[in-house]
C-alpha cells in the first residue's frame, strides 16, 4: 500500500482530497491513528487504493463518531446558521 508524510498544516480530510480518496477509507486504512482529527507532519500514513470494505468503513466511523455514509444527519448532527444558533 502506498502511503505519504504529513506535512505541516495537512489533515486526513485534506489528504483524502488531494489524493481523490475517500476520506474514511483514508482512516480506514490508518488504524494506528486512534484520532483522525489529531496527525503530526512527518507522520507516515498508509493511501489506500480504491475503496475501503463497508466493514472497515463502518468501523472507521465508529473510531470517527460519525456515520459509516458520512451524512451528518445520520448521527443527529446539526449544523449552526449564521446567526449562530
């Protein structure tokens, strides 16, 4: 599996979009990172290619606290409007 070095100011999301993935299967692929919202640069991580199994999918969600389909509604998240609430 080819993988990448974090570089400074580069998340997981940012990752997966410059390299046209899938951002789950990005963390999917990644279980040594146990919070996805927290990677130093120089970390090494793993690029998966083509798409993660539903059931790594499902359980990088789990390890996320978000939905395996990735709709925020899925997991009773709101977004706020401009007005702030």
């Amino acid at each position: 599996m080819p993988s990448t070095r974090v570089q400074q100011g580069e998340s997981l999301w940012s990752i997966a979009k410059r390299k046209k993935i899938d951002w789950l299967s990005l963390v999917a692929a990644n279980p040594q990172i146990s919070d996805p919202n927290l990677i130093q640069p120089g970390q090494q991580i793993r690029i998966p290619i083509g798409r993660a199994s539903e059931a790594s999918r499902s359980r990088a969600a789990v390890r996320t606290g978000i939905s395996p389909t990735g709709r925020a509604e899925d997991v009773g998240a709101y977004t706020l409007n401009e007005q702030g609430n």
